[in-house]
C-alpha cells in the first residue's frame, strides 16, 4: 500500500510538471492564490514545473530501485 501513495505522488508530480510547461497561462492564476505576496511569473511556473517533474524522476527511481532489493 505505501507504493500506492508513493506512485500517486509520482502521477501528481508529473501531472503538474507537465502541465505548466505545456499550459503556464493556466497555472499563473493558481500560483497567484498559492504564492500570495509575490506576483506569480510564468519563469516562476516553468521552474516549478521542471522542479516537479525532477521529483516525479527521482521517487520513480527510489520506488524502482526498493521493488528490485
């Protein structure tokens, strides 16, 4: 069970970090609410997209890595 949440993370991950690279002008309005006193930027929306789409690599890689122990 603990897989599933690590993998529907992963599926969050990639979800979001695809998405702003693909749709920044969407995601600005939802960065505005989340990063209230700082104007949200679509540089700010790409960074955060590569950022999730890192960590979607990097807990892929962990979960692969402890299946083959």
């Amino acid at each position: 069970m603990n897989h599933m949440v690590q993998l529907l993370v992963v599926q969050l991950s990639l979800t979001f970090g695809v998405a702003g690279l693909l749709w920044p002008e969407k995601l600005v309005a939802v960065f505005d609410v989340l990063m209230f006193p700082w104007p949200a930027t679509y540089k700010l929306v790409r960074a955060n997209a590569c950022g999730a789409l890192a960590i979607a690599v990097i807990l892929f890689a962990a979960i692969i890595s402890r299946l083959h122990v």
